[in-house]
C-alpha cells in the first residue's frame, strides 16, 4: 500500500515567541501599600462611610491600574511581530538587535529618532532595535522592552528569513 498525503509526516511547528510585560512582584506591593496609606490617610478615624470607602475604591483600583501597566503582549507568529495591538510584517524588518540596559538608554536618549515606535517598560532591562525598511512607512525603527531581548531579536530574524 503506497502512502498516501495524510500518511506523510507533517512539517514541524515553527516554533514562534510570546512574552508579556508583566510588572515584578515589589512593583504590585509597592501600589498595593501605596494605596492603602492613600486610603489610611483619608480614613482618619471617621466613622460611617469614610470609614470604608477608601479601601473599597483605592484597593481595587490600585489592583486593576498594576494589571492594566502589566498588559503589554509581544509575539512572533504567522510572519509578523505583534507588540499590543501593532502589527509589523516581518518582511518589512531590516535587522532586529538586541539591546542590554545601556544600548537601550543610547537609543531612547537624546539622539532618538522621535518617529520611532517605542514600547519601553523601565521596570524591564533589554530591549530591541527593529529596524525597518519600509520607503512607505516614515517611521525608522522600533523600540520593544523584553526581557529576553535575543530570543526576541532570533525570533523576528527567522520569521523574516525562513530558510
């Protein structure tokens, strides 16, 4: 019996690269004690609803504002680099580096192009350049914070170049 096309071996996954930009865990103590001295200070010994509004509304507050600052998605898949809700083709991508704290601060310093694209997050130490190639697309280069930023870069590089 000769093989048929379902019988052949599929072709491995491509393995791709997700990552999200959550907040460390000294960040969410640090807003969570924030907020309740916040609420603490506004209490004050009242009685009545002072007495807990405060905590009630600055608690959970502070809870959904750290979740929202610790939303950012960056993926590889399906031949684009998705950082949020951007999309950039990789086929526009000329090269992508991977930057350590002081390449990321030379790039986002005073000689930064201001229309980059830029996705920084301070609490998160490498970044990468991609640098685009685009003649339809004025903007030069993104910046993307990650905290693996040459899988990232290796990502974005063999999406572009397949083979």
């Amino acid at each position: 019996m000769a093989p048929t096309s379902s019988d052949a071996p599929a072709a491995p996954a491509r393995a791709g690269y997700a990552e999200r930009l959550t907040l460390p865990w000294w960040l969410w103590l640090a807003g969570v004690a924030t907020a309740g001295l916040l609420a603490t200070e506004l209490w004050l010994g009242s009685t009545g609803v002072r007495a807990w509004l405060p905590f009630v509304v600055l608690l959970p507050l502070a809870l959904v504002g750290l979740g929202w600052l610790g939303r950012i998605r960056i993926a590889v898949r399906d031949s684009e680099l998705l950082v949020d809700d951007a999309r950039l083709p990789v086929r526009f991508v000329a090269d992508a580096i991977p930057l350590d704290v002081e390449g990321r601060r030379e790039v986002l310093g005073v000689g930064a192009d201001p229309l980059a694209f830029v996705v920084q997050r301070p609490w998160v130490p490498g970044a990468v350049q991609v640098v685009l190639d685009d003649p339809a697309d004025p903007t030069p280069y993104w910046v993307v914070s990650s905290r693996h930023p040459v899988r990232l870069a290796e990502a974005i590089l063999a999406a572009r170049d397949p083979n």
